[in-house]
C-alpha cells in the first residue's frame, strides 16, 4: 500500500500544520510501480484482476526487473508472457522524473533539474570521490523552514515527493552512469544523503516507504550505513527515523546560542539546541561508528568565533555524543544576508574542535559553479524561465 499523503505537513516557519494537499493522479490514469512494496506490486496486480497466485508470481518478476535490471518497458521483460505485456503497460508505469537539464560541474559534479508528472521542478545532485558517489536527493519540492543561509529555503513549498519521485532520483542517477543490471561491487553511486531540496523529516512516511526499497538487498540494495538522512532538527521525527528507517543522522547545527540559531535556522523557536541535543543522545543506533554528523555552516562574523567552537565542543561532551562535526564553507548567492568566514578562521574554527578530539573536517565546496554545492539548490528553472521571457522581449 502507499504511504498516505491526503495529510501533507506544511510546517510555517516555525511549526508544521497539517493541510489537506492530494496528490495528482497521472493524466494517463496508470498506476506507477516504483515506489512501491513488494506486497504492494502483488497488491495492485490483484486489484486489476491478476488471480492471487499469478500476482505474487507477477510481482516477484517485476520487482526483479524494475530494481535489478533497470527495464521501464514491458515489453523488455522477457520471461513476461508477450500477451500479457500490453495488459501490464495499460495499467501501470515504470517511470523516471522527466529531465529538464543536467549540468555538469568542472570539478564533476552533476546537477539534474527534474520534474514531476504534474509539472512541478526540483533537483538532485551526484558528486563523484576517489573512493565513493554520492547522490544527493530531494524529499520535497521547495522548502518551508526559511533558513536564511539556504538559498532553497527561499522557495515556498509545493508539495512531498512520492515514494516513486523519492526512489526514481537514485534510479535515474543508475541511468545515468550505466549501474544496470545492479552489482553489489564496482558501483559509482556508493552513498545517498537525504539532503536536497526539502526537510526529509516533514515528509517521513514517504522517505520511509522509498528507503526501505533502496536498502531492499532484493531491490536496489544500499547499506543503511552508506544513507545519512539530514534534518534542522524536527526533535520529534527524530526516534522514529532511527526506529523506522536505521540510517545514519546528520544534524544541521549552525549555531551554539538560542539568539542565533533562533535567527538563522527558525525552527529552533520551535525545538531548542538542548530538546535537539538530548535527540540526538537518544538517537537509536548512534554509536562511535556510526557517528552523528552535525552540518556548520560558517557564516562570517556570525558563528564562526573561537568562542562558538568552544561552546560547540562543551556541548558535544556535556551530551556524551558520538559525533562529528562537518564546516561547510557558506555558498553564497545573490541576494544573501551572510558571507563566507575566511579560510584562515574556519581553520582555527577547525583546530579547536580537532584537540578536542573531535573529527571536524572542512567540506569542499563541489559544484559551485552550477549551483550545486550545499545551500544552492534552487530550481534553475526559476532563472531558466526569467531569461526565456527576457529573450521573447527582446525578440
């Protein structure tokens, strides 16, 4: 069965409230099969007239060739009745996103701008390493906590991502890089953090429903322990994120006082450092090896005093945390109310939480020049259009 989306939670800048917001059904009136369960596929074969025992049988074949084998066509899966293939491609659909553009960065990072099936846009990011891939994917088109160093954050929220827009962005970045048929060894998409467009813990049944068939070691088969999950800090999703779904928790910090966490990432109005440390203590599964992240962002003349990384170390130990804490340099865009802390402050920033024994590494800024790097997401469609009309004046 799908996750239920009738109740979105819209959060204001503070506190999320429960709207009625629907989904749109597929113009085309089939039914799309990514996203869902096993139990699910079974479920909706027999809901269209397949006999139970045809169904699981059914299921078992399509689930093989959607996850393992990359196929979006019926007609491809061999070992299918011929006769039966139309049948399945009336009813039902193996979709990706549609692609709007994808860019490439000079340093190799790659950007898509996708869209949905009801015309919405929203993106996700793949930055490749030496030794690991990381794709970096959205939960929700826009986002509504107004961080006000997050250029995405700016856009208004139009709805969740599904369960098959969810598990379609890792699907696509396999197209991409020509991962089928899936192998556990060799791979080039290594890791997934939840860290795109959207606040993943505001739409937690769906990036539930999505995660389970990426760590699937039938389906697409990812270890909870190569996804990070990033959240502002929703204190009370956090238990049942590391009940529910098991992987690794990031944390975006940015600040050690009230007054200016309280600025920069509102939602702490709502659940405080200390609600959210103590979240943190009680996440489940949080250990020295898998370590919470806390995500800082350095903000010149903001956060970034000895002072902060003095406070952030007190607060890290007065918790008893396994964690780490990631610098990232601010990426600025325009119109922003911060600047970038200057290398040399970062690193002392650095070397402070270091002797403290505390892994504090500074994360390379990747994909700045497409917008892609940390806090840029903001569809370019928006521009796209800007500079579209402005060529049909000038026309």
């Amino acid at each position: 069965m799908s996750a239920d989306t009738t109740l979105m939670p819209i959060p204001g800048p503070i506190d999320p409230v429960p709207v009625p917001r629907p989904t749109t059904p597929r113009a085309d009136g089939r039914q799309e099969l990514v996203g869902l369960s096993k139990d699910g596929i079974r479920a909706a074969l027999e809901a269209a007239g397949l006999e139970p025992r045809q169904a699981k049988l059914r299921a078992k074949q399509l689930w093989h060739w959607i996850y393992n084998r990359g196929v979006t066509d019926f007609s491809l899966m061999t070992d299918i009745a011929k006769a039966q293939q139309p049948w399945l491609a009336e009813r039902f659909t193996i979709a990706r996103p549609g692609v709007v553009e994808a860019q490439v960065s000079t340093d190799g990072t790659r950007k898509w701008l996708l869209k949905t099936h009801d015309g919405h846009d929203f993106e996700m990011v793949f930055i490749p390493d030496a030794d690991r891939g990381t794709l970096c994917v959205s939960s929700q088109v826009g986002c509504t906590l107004n961080c006000r160093f997050c250029h995405t954050g700016t856009m208004r929220l139009v709805r969740n991502l599904e369960p098959h827009e969810i598990v379609g962005q890792v699907m696509l970045a396999r197209d991409a890089l020509g991962e089928w048929p899936s192998q556990p060894e060799g791979r080039m998409l290594t890791n997934i953090v939840m860290m795109g467009m959207g606040e993943p813990l505001y739409n937690f049944d769906n990036v539930r429903d999505a995660l389970k068939i990426v760590m699937d070691g039938d389906g697409l088969g990812l270890s909870k322990r190569r996804i990070t999950l990033s959240t502002s800090g929703v204190v009370p999703m956090m238990e049942r994120c590391g009940d529910e779904i098991g992987v690794n928790l990031a944390v975006s910090l940015h600040a050690v006082t009230k007054e200016i966490r309280d600025e920069i990432v509102p939602l702490n109005r709502k659940y405080g450092i200390e609600e959210l440390l103590q979240a943190c203590a009680d996440y489940p599964g949080a250990n020295n090896a898998r370590r919470i992240t806390f995500e800082y962002v350095m903000l010149k003349d903001k956060n970034d005093s000895d002072e902060h990384a003095r406070e952030l170390v007190r607060l890290i130990r007065h918790y008893r945390l396994p964690a780490k804490v990631n610098l990232i340099p601010f990426n600025p865009w325009p119109g922003a109310p911060y600047e970038c802390s200057t290398p040399e402050r970062i690193r002392a920033f650095s070397n402070i939480i270091f002797e403290a024994g505390i892994s504090a590494p500074v994360r390379t800024p990747r994909g700045r020049d497409i917008d892609a790097a940390c806090g840029q997401l903001k569809t370019a469609a928006e521009k796209k259009r800007r500079s579209e009309l402005d060529a049909e004046r000038a026309g």
